[in-house]
C-alpha cells in the first residue's frame, strides 16, 4: 500500500512538472510573439513620413489647422513623335485660351452693337490674332523665366523645358516670332492698338516675374488678362469715350474688372497645389501669406464681386432675360468651384480650375451675344 502511494506520488509529480514544462513554453511563445510584434510596430512607425512643418502665426496669424493637399504631377509633356503643333501649343496651354478669350469676344460685340455686334470679319480675324500672339508671347516668356522653378516643383518638373523636349532657343524664337507678329497686327487694327502694343507687352509678361518680390500675384495676373475686353473695345471703336453711360467705354472697364476679380478668384485656387514648395521656395502667393483656408475666403470674396460687376454691367446695357439666366448659371458655377475647392482633393481642383471657368466665361459671351444679335434680346430698338 505504502508502494502505491509513493507510485501514485511521484506520477503525479511528474505529471505537474510536465505541465509546467508546457505552460512555461507556451508562455514564452506568447512573449516572443509580443516581441515580434512590438519590432514590426517600431519599425512601421520610423518608416512613416514626418508630420509638415506647422506654419507659424507669423506666417498665418489667423489660420486654422486644414489639411494640405498634395500636388499631383502633371500630365507628361507630348513625346518627340506628336506633332509639331500639339507640342507647342501643349507648350503655351493653348487650351487655357477660353478664359480670356469670351471677354475680349463679347466685348468686341458690345462694342459693334450698332451693326448688331459683327465688326467685320477682318476685324474680328485680327482681334483673334492679337489675342492669340500676346497670350503666347506671354505663356512662352513664364515658361522661360519659371523654367528652374518647374524643374524642382514635382508638379511641374514634366513640362517641356524642364525635360528638354523644346530648347530655351526654341522658346525664346516662339516668344520673339509672337511679340512681332502682336505688333504686325496691331498695326493693321489700328493706330491707338499699335501705340500701346509695347505697354501691353510689358503688362502680360510682366505677370512671370511678379511671385519674385509680392504676394499680391495674383491681381497682376487678373490685370494683365483684363487687358482683353479693353484691347477688343478699342480695335473696334478706336476710341475710348465715356459717354453715353449705355454704350461708353466704361463697360469695357466694368468687364475688365469683373475679370481681375475673377482670375484673382480662380488663380488662388490653383495656388493651393504649390503652397508647400511655394513656402519653401520664398515663392508669393496669397496661400502663403494668409494661409489655405484665409486665401480660400477670400477668393470667394473676389468671386462675388465679380458676379455683381457683370450684374451692373448687364444692367447698364440694358440686357434683359438671356443675360441674366446666364448670369445664374454662372453664380451656381462659383458655388460649385468653391466647393470643390475645399474638399482639398488636387483632382477636383483642376475640374475647379479649368472645365468650371471655362463654362464661366463662355456663358458669359453666349449671354451678352444673344443680348445684343438677337432682337427679341435687344435694347435698342
């Protein structure tokens, strides 16, 4: 008996000590799987990228925390086996022509309202002419003197010069063929269009070097485009007279201010894709002054002047229901634009920036031409 319960003892000891033995290697099993796991945390959190840099108060004094978009690259400049014409004209963004061009258009009707707003077809061909070779005389001159620029911004750095599909010689031919070819045509509207060709030169290319020394770029950009409804006047009238108020040219001037209002609106906008290499490059822009979300305020506050220009404009030419069913529809476009802005998605920014404004402007000539050619429209009677 005595025999048993020593046997029965030790098989029960053994028996503890086994399970310990397994209790113990399950333990540090789960604590070299903790310690497995704890590596792979730490080496996922150095291999996170580091915060950006907070601006500070004296920088943006009054900004809130936003979220910073991240610029996307853009599209990759045409390759050598396009053709001619579509790399350069990818090279000027011939494309961006529809945001000034309906504004020198429609002032061009205005301004010929007495022969139902068609000044003749030569005029008209050298209207578009002069408004093509300045924009591209300016669109070249940017690209040249931002080139270093283009090439250290990653959005930027696909364009053509920076990738050395078109020579600085190249360009340089481009913007001295489309300088002489403004004046040629100039010249041939007549005598006050080619005495102020040289200033308007200065003007449009002027605008590149602006983010240099000032913030205020944008208001330079917005002037040199609101040169277009004052150049189309004056091709067609030759004269600058203010009286009568109705058919004056105090409504160029009102289009041309309604088009600085607008660009400075819509150019803020497209600012906020550069704002962190703008900030680290000393660049100016209202989004680094003031911040995304102040810039972004006051944009809309540039957009709704802009809308109340067109609205006295088009009272004071004495449009009635085509022009101002326009004129909604351009307001619900602001709207849209600025929404799209805040969501802080560079992909909706460039729907802001171009498809929106390019419907704004053409809009806006469809409006004023229907006012003026069509006589169920018409003012004057």
């Amino acid at each position: 008996m005595n025999l048993f319960n020593i046997g029965v003892r030790v098989a029960a000891a053994a028996l503890k000590g086994a399970l310990d033995e397994n209790k113990r290697g399950r333990a540090q099993q789960i604590l070299r799987a903790a310690n497995r796991a704890q590596q792979t945390a730490r080496a996922a959190m150095k291999a996170e990228p580091k915060p950006a840099a907070r601006v500070s108060r004296a920088q943006s004094p009054r900004q809130t925390p936003v979220a910073i978009p991240v610029a996307q690259p853009e599209p990759r400049a045409s390759a050598g086996n396009q053709s001619l014409l579509l790399k350069w004209a990818e090279f000027v963004k011939f494309s961006h022509t529809v945001f000034a061009l309906p504004f020198a258009l429609a002032s061009m009707v205005v301004a010929a309202r007495a022969n139902h707003g068609w000044p003749g077809f030569k005029k008209f061909g050298l209207i578009l002419a002069a408004m093509v070779s300045a924009r591209t005389a300016a669109m070249a001159f940017n690209r040249i003197v931002d080139r270093k620029f283009d090439k250290d911004n990653p959005r930027t750095a696909q364009r053509h010069l920076p990738r050395g599909d078109i020579s600085l010689l190249s360009a340089w031919t481009l913007w001295a063929l489309s300088c002489g070819l403004f004046f040629l045509v100039t010249y041939a509207i007549n005598r006050p269009c080619f005495y102020l060709a040289p200033l308007a030169l200065f003007i449009v290319c002027f605008y590149s070097l602006t983010k240099r020394f000032t913030d205020f770029t944008h208001i330079y950009l917005g002037a040199a485009l609101a040169l277009a409804p004052i150049g189309a006047w004056l091709a067609v009238r030759g004269e600058f007279n203010f009286l009568p108020i109705r058919t004056g040219a105090l409504l160029p001037c009102l289009m041309a201010l309604a088009v600085v209002c607008w660009l400075v609106g819509f150019d803020i906008i497209y600012a906020i894709q550069d704002y962190e290499f703008d900030r680290r490059r000393g660049l100016g822009s209202l989004v680094v002054r003031w911040g995304i979300t102040n810039a972004l305020q006051f944009a809309f506050l540039s957009h709704i002047t802009m809308w109340v220009l067109l609205a006295v404009f088009g009272l004071i030419s004495g449009f009635r229901m085509a022009y101002f069913v326009g004129l909604v529809i351009i307001l619900v476009g602001l709207v849209i634009e600025h929404w799209l802005a805040r969501r802080r998605s560079l992909n909706w920014i460039n729907v802001a920036f171009f498809r929106l404004n390019a419907v704004i402007s053409i809009v806006f000539l469809v409006g004023t031409v229907a006012e003026v050619a069509l006589p169920a429209f018409r003012f004057v009677r």
